[in-house]
C-alpha cells in the first residue's frame, strides 16, 4: 500500500535512502522486510506525533531508533558513512516537490480528491508546524534548503548519538510528565503493541473527528478534507470501521451544504472503492447529497445498487421526486420499490398519496388506499390525512367523508383537508357546517381554514359574512395575512362599503402589506367601486410599476360608473404605455361602446378580437361583443353572431335574451330561453331577471308569472329582490295593481327605492292614486338621493291636485340638496358625438338644430305616435299658491 503521508515524488525508498545516509549505513537485502515492518511503525508513530505536544519526536524515536538497533545487528563492511554534503544532495529540493506536483495520485483512491492542495514537504507532513517553522521546506513550495539549519541538529555521544543527534533542540525539551516518552525508547518494546498506545490511537482519531465535524460544520471544507486524509491513514491501523463512516457522513453533508459536488462526488467514488457503497448510513447520505442537487438519476442509482430493504432509501428518493414537482417519478419510483419486495411503512405513503393528487391519479391512489389497508402498519393519523386529502382533491368527497367520519382522531390538518375538499367542488353548504363544528369542537383553526371560509362567503355573494369574519380572526389570535385582506376588500368592493374598506386599508398599511402589488391593484379596484375614483386614481398614479391589471382596476372602475370619457383616456394612455390590453380590458371596455351608442369602437374592438388568435380561447370576450351589440340596439348583429359562436354558455343566452327584450321581442326571449334549457345549460339570477324582464317590456304576463314560479323548482335559483322587482314592473304594467301590492307586501325583502318608483309610475298611469300616494309616503321615507324619484312623485300629486303634497315634496328636496339633472342626448354628426341639453343653445348650430328637432316631432305626432308629457310644475304650483294668497 502506497504511502500516503508522502508526496507523490517522495516515495517511501527515496524517504529511506535519506534516513540511512544520514545515519551512514547501508542496509543489505537481507534487512529489507525489517526496514518496511519500521516504517509502517514509524509511520503510524507519525500520526500520533502530529497530534502531539513534542511533534517530531516520536517519529524521531520511533523510526530512527529501530533503523539503529538494525545498523548494529548488520553494521557496513567498510563502516561508510555518507554524510553531510551527500545527504544534501539526495534530500528533494522545493523545485521537486513543485515538478512532482505535491499533489496525491488518482491511484491512491480517496486522497485524489486532493488535487487542488498545495504541494506537502516531508518535514511539515510528517513532523508538523515546527519543524516547518524552523526553515525546511515550506508548505507552499516555496521553501529552500537549509533543512539541518532549521532544524538546530545536536550531535551526542555513544549509541544514544546514533539518533538523538538528528532530533532537534526544542524537541529534547520535553516536559517532565512527558519523561517516559524517552524510556519508551529505550525499552526497545513496540509501542503500538501496548494498551496505552492503542488508547491513545482511538483518542487521537477522536480528536481528529471533533476537528473534522468542526470544520464541516464552519464550511472549511479544505481543512476538513485534510483531517478526513490523516484519519483514513490511521484506517490500515485498525482504526474502527465506524469512525471512517462518521467521516465519510460528515464530509457528505458539508459538501450537500456548500454545493460542493465535485468533492462530492469524488468521496462517493471513495466510499465504493472501500466496499462501504452499501452501508445503510452512507446510502442515506448519499441520496440526500444527490437530492440536494436535483440529481435524481444519480440519487435513484444509489438507492438502487445499495441492496438495501430497508425502506428508509426509498423514502428519500420518493419524497425527492415529490419535492422536485416529479409526480411521476415518484409513483413509478413507489411502484419499482413494491416490485423489489421491500414493504412501504408509514412515511411512504403520504408522499405517494400527494403525488397521486397532483397526477389526479384516483386509480393508483385507491390502490395505495388498499396497500394500506392490507399492511400490518399501525394506524398512523398522518396516513389517514393524506388518503383524505387525496380522495377530496380528486373530486370524491363522499369517500373522503367517509374516511374522516371513520377516524377516531383528528386534527387540524383532517378538518382542513376537509374543508378544502367541500370547496373545490363548490359544495360550500358542507363546508361551511363542517367550520361550524370545528368552532363547537374547540378544533384550533389556522389561517388557510379562516380564509378558506371567508373565500368561501365571497364566492357565494355572502359578502357581509365574509366580512364578519376577520374581525373574528383578529379575536382568536390570528393575524391577518394578504390574503385575508384581498378577501376583505374584495367583499367591500361589492357591497360599495367604502368606510369599511378604509379600515382594511388601514389594517394592510400596518401590517405593510400596501406595498403588495396584488394589494394596491385591490386597493384600486376597492375605491373605484365605491364610487370613490378621487382615490382609486391617485392610487394607481402612485404605482412605481402598472401591470396590466393595474390598468384592468381603473379603468373597470370609470366604465363601472359610466364616465366613459376618462375610461377612454385612461385606455389610449395605456396603449401609449406600451402595454397591450388583455381580454380582461376589451371585456371592461366593450360596454361603454354599448351604453354610449358608440358602435364603431366597438367594431374596432371586434376587429382587434377577430385578429388575434388567442381571443378565441376566452368566451367572456365573444359574450362581450353580444352584450354590445344587443343592448345598442342591434339585435340582428347579435344574433349572427351568437350563431357563429361553436361554444355558448349561461352568459351568451343572458345577453341575447336581454337584448330581445329591451327591443319588445319577448316572444323571441322566450324561446331563446327553451333553447337554453334544451341544450341543458342552467340559468342563473342574471338570466332569470332578464327574461321576465323581457316577459314585462312585452306584457307577457302569464309566461313571466309561470317562469317566476318554476324559478325555485325546477331551475333552483332562489328568488332575490331583483327577481321580485320584475315581478312587480310586470303586474304594474299590465295594470294588475293588487297584485303588484301583494307580491312588496309579502316577499322576504324591503322594498327598494326603484320597486316603489315602478308602483308609482304604474299607479300613474293607470289612474290609481290612492295606491300611489302610499307608494309616494313609502318612497318618501328613504329620502333617496335620485332626483327623478321626486320629480315622478311631484307629477303624481300635480295630476292629482295634491298641492300641499307637493310642496313638501319641493322643500324636502330643498333641504336634501337634490337637484334634477339636466336631460342629455347625444347626436352623431359624422365626426364625434356632440353632447345635447335640454334648452341648449351653446352649439353653434342650435339655430339649425331646433327647427329641424320641431319638425321631427311633427311628423311623429302626425305618425300616431303619442309623447307623455310631464306637468308643468312651476306654472300649476304658482296658480295653486296664487288661490291660496286669495283665498286669504
């Protein structure tokens, strides 16, 4: 076995040339078994004396003392003694040491992982620090000679000058408790051979192992290297199997933390040149070192040659592939692992359930759930969670219910995974039952189960429950996260709660999470729809970087509210951006082109939509253009369209329906809406309000009637206020007052401003006053803000000649402040939309306009057609305070 204590150029002959010419003697071939059998002691002597107070001594003694008693056992014929200038010229100089390299040969297994050390001279090997501090050849090369300088040799008399004259003067200075070191040497016995030195071996090698693991634990992987070289030479000296194994373990873990894979890999090819590839503890390091560079080919190698049947292994590498997102991997991995007849025990399965999960892979998971089953395992709750999980996540929450149900204990991760199963598949009735129990149950809930179910209630349009629940949160202890706060500005947003949506945003400030960009867009979109744009635009000013839904946020909140000029600014400023809109702003945009009329956008748009092909994927724009077109008034384009579409889904039927009945076509809606149901698409509450509402425009009363009745029953949508508005707009309109009165006096809900205002238009028209004077005390008492409801209710008691009705209908407007809004009209002239007023005459071309606007009322009337004129309020309340003055 070649010396590993030497560079590679100072080989053990060379070494012992240099001895023997130093003691001047030259053995003969009889000797040459012993002198080998004396530098193997010597050399393991070596190791104890690098770990020594007197480094160099005991090689001193060691090796020389035996190279004497040999000399005089077979002294030289001619007694020549080679020395002074011809040891200097045998002794390797420091330009050798650099030609060799002073690196260790790839043969010499492990120690080649070496390669980039500096070059090693023999006295700073073998002796230690001082004898390299005294001017041999230093560790860098870069020494000279001068070695018997440095080294201060001594000459002494007799046998004892033989060696001791070549040990150093500093060396000789041994302590007094160290005395026996020089008997050691003179009593000729072998020291390894003896207890002591043998315990002193074992408490050398465990000082190296302490140096080693302190190293590695610092990252100084070099010098940890450099201790493992000094250990595994004291392997051939029976140091313990064990302690090469600690090495080994602690070195493959330094290199899995400082990314060391060469040196890694080179330990690896140690560790199967020494027949140690197998052993359970370096297998394991070995698969968590491979991991640790996403090697899963070399990890899933190692697991594969080791032999093992353990399961221990092929846990690592399955919770690997797992780790990595390799799905796959991991169930072929589970599978190979069975195959080699190695049984999973409980740590397998939670890895191979979850990877099951993510492929929706149900067969092989309820093959896993039969393994379990059939296995000898103790009941373990962390298996029984990830079959829960499993089975809830693939879409069978039955079987996942059954299983939780069977549990005889839970936890919180069994209620979550639950939950969560519930909400996947919309089944938020359950979800929500299972939350309450949880509560009942004293179940420590976390974060994800709080905003599962707050996610839950917005979801469901529960959006004041969904807000109840963070002030509930913060009293249990839990600290609101981001998305805590999205789902609670997202529940403002809805319910146009501005003061509670300043609270969250006061709550996102201190807990910074205003700096999130997903919370600023939130923020916006908050603000805007609540009708607070002052805010919501000084917000997105005060984003450093737009996104597109940053973009997206305001300019939905402008077309929210129908300010459709700075909607259109607000977009070209963002195609001057250089961001190009998505699906999600031509679908915010698309609507303002229907309500302002203005259909040549629009057309634009459709244009922009037919020439991209990444629109078709997203119906919501096509419903969009529908929308468009139906409510401007083209129903003919939208039905071509419609019929174009290969794919239609409860929105597209919505938006037909609306616009045949906007146009009085509600036989059309109707059959529209048979069309729907033939083809098994479920309406909802958007499509239910808008065929009766076409049912109403039509005065088809009896299919609105039926259609209302089988709402709950047969299409299970529960009737809401909207619902029940229709229904009130459809009997007042057909002039089925009582039945109009009977449906506000007995739905669950209050009346709102616009169902009374529909009772007093109706009651207008068909002459029933004393239903709409209590409509009009109803109304009254809201104190709405619109002020068309107090010019309908002022009609109403003018026709009626209730003037002192009247005129507390004038100062409660007075002292509200609501104003009557000036009507407006747009006219397309060719060139842009010109904005009209009623009596308007600061367009240049009034004096045109009128004339012509006179003669079109002309033809029409002459046409037939009949224009419901509102009282002159002024003039009839003046001649009614006129009487009362003479009355007086």
């Amino acid at each position: 076995m070649p010396n590993k204590l030497l560079p590679t150029c100072y080989s053990q002959k060379l070494f012992q040339k240099d001895i023997f010419t130093a003691i001047g003697w030259i053995p003969d071939a009889r000797t040459t078994n012993e002198i080998d059998e004396v530098f193997r002691i010597a050399r393991a002597q070596t190791l104890i004396a690098l770990c020594s107070t007197v480094p160099g001594y005991w090689f001193t003694v060691a090796f020389i003392d035996r190279i004497g008693r040999l000399r005089r056992k077979n002294p030289n014929p001619d007694e020549a003694c080679a020395t002074g200038p011809d040891a200097a010229e045998v002794v390797p100089t420091a330009d050798d040491v650099v030609e060799g390299g002073g690196v260790w040969r790839e043969s010499d297994g492990l120690l080649g992982v070496f390669g980039g050390l500096p070059a090693l001279d023999l006295m700073g090997l073998l002796l230690g620090e001082e004898a390299a501090n005294g001017g041999g050849v230093a560790d860098d090369g870069e020494g000279g000679g001068g070695a018997a300088e440095g080294m201060g040799w001594i000459e002494g008399d007799g046998e004892e000058g033989d060696y001791l004259k070549f040990i150093p003067k500093k060396w000789k200075r041994i302590k007094p408790e160290d005395k026996n070191l020089s008997n050691l040497c003179n009593s000729g016995e072998t020291s390894l051979e003896t207890s002591g030195t043998r315990q002193r071996d074992d408490s050398m090698v465990d000082s190296l192992l302490t140096s080693l693991k302190d190293f590695a634990s610092k990252g100084h992987l070099f010098q940890a290297f450099r201790t493992f070289s000094l250990i595994r030479c004291q392997s051939s000296f029976g140091v313990a199997r064990v302690k090469i194994l600690r090495a080994t373990s602690f070195l493959l873990i330094s290199c899995s933390d400082l990314k060391s894979l060469s040196e890694g890999r080179q330990l690896h090819a140690f560790v199967i040149s020494s027949g140690l590839d197998k052993h359970p503890i370096l297998v394991r390091k070995l698969i968590s070192f491979y991991s640790a560079f996403n090697l899963l080919v070399d990890a899933h190698l190692v697991t594969e040659t080791s032999e093992s049947l353990h399961p221990l292994h092929w846990n690592l590498l399955i919770s690997t592939y797992v780790r990595n997102g390799l799905w796959q991997g991991a169930l072929s991995t589970y599978r190979q692992m069975v195959n080699a007849g190695i049984r999973p025990d409980n740590f397998t399965y939670p890895s191979v359930l979850k990877a099951c999960v993510q492929e929706l892979n149900l067969d092989f998971g309820r093959e896993v759930h039969k393994s379990i089953d059939a296995s000898c395992l103790d009941w373990c709750l962390f298996v029984q969670n990830a079959l829960v999980s499993m089975y809830a996540r693939c879409g069978e929450v039955d079987d996942a219910r059954k299983l939780f149900d069977e549990m005889p204990e839970k936890d919180a991760v069994s209620w979550n995974s639950m939950i969560s199963g519930y909400a996947c598949k919309g089944r938020w009735g359950e979800a929500f039952e299972l939350f309450k129990s949880m509560r009942m149950q004293g179940v420590e809930l976390n974060i994800i189960t709080w905003n599962t179910i707050a996610g839950g209630c917005l979801k469901t349009g529960n959006y004041k429950g969904a807000v109840e629940l963070l002030p509930q949160m913060t009293t249990s202890g839990i600290h609101l996260d981001s998305v805590a706060v999205l789902i609670g500005l997202g529940a403002c947003s809805h319910m146009c709660s501005l003061l509670l949506g300043k609270e969250i945003h006061c709550i996102a400030i201190r807990s910074h999470f205003s700096g999130l960009h997903n919370v600023q867009n939130a923020l916006i979109n908050m603000y805007a729809r609540c009708k607070d744009l002052r805010h919501a635009h000084n917000l997105f000013l005060s984003l450093e970087a737009k996104s597109i839904i940053s973009w997206n946020s305001i300019i939905s909140g402008y077309t929210h509210w129908d300010f459709s000029e700075e909607a259109s600014f607000l977009f070209r400023k963002m195609l001057f951006s250089g961001i190009e809109p998505n699906y999600v702003t031509i679908a915010s945009i698309l609507p303002l082109c229907a309500r302002v009329a203005n259909l040549q956008h629009g057309k634009e748009f459709h244009c922009y939509i037919i020439r991209r092909v990444w629109c078709d994927d997203y119906l919501l724009l096509w419903n969009a253009l529908v929308d468009m077109y139906a409510r401007s008034g083209k129903v003919f384009l939208a039905r071509r369209l419609f019929d174009m579409l290969s794919k239609k889904d409860e929105v597209t039927y919505t938006s037909l329906i609306a616009g045949y009945g906007i146009q009085g076509e509600g036989q059309a809606a109707i059959k529209l809406f048979e069309e729907m149901i033939r083809f098994q698409i479920k309406p909802d509450h958007v499509t239910m309000v808008a065929i009766l509402s076409a049912c109403s425009h039509s005065g088809l009363v009896t299919q609105g009637q039926m259609l209302f009745e089988k709402m709950l029953a047969v299409y299970g949508v529960i009737p809401r206020l909207e619902h029940y508005a229709c229904m009130v707009d459809l009997f007042g309109r057909a002039g089925l007052l009582k039945k109009a009165e009977e449906i506000i006096r007995r739905m669950p809900f209050h009346p709102s401003p616009a169902m009374w205002a529909t009772l007093i238009g109706a009651c207008r028209i068909h002459g029933n006053t004393e239903m709409g004077e209590w409509a009009a005390e109803k109304l009254l008492e809201m104190r709405p803000g619109n002020s068309g409801y107090y010019v309908l209710i002022a009609n109403m008691y003018a026709s009626a000649g209730c003037w002192n009705k009247l005129a507390r209908v004038r100062t409660l407007m007075r002292d509200l402040g609501v104003t009557k809004a000036p009507g407006c009209a747009w006219v397309d002239a060719g060139a842009g939309f010109s904005p009209f007023l009623v009596e308007d005459t600061s367009n240049s071309q009034a004096n045109e306009i009128y004339p012509l606007l006179g003669g079109l009322t002309k033809q029409m009337k002459d046409a037939g057609y009949v224009v419901a004129e509102d009282l002159d309020l002024d003039d009839e309340f003046e001649e009614y305070n006129e009487q009362l003055l003479l009355a007086k």
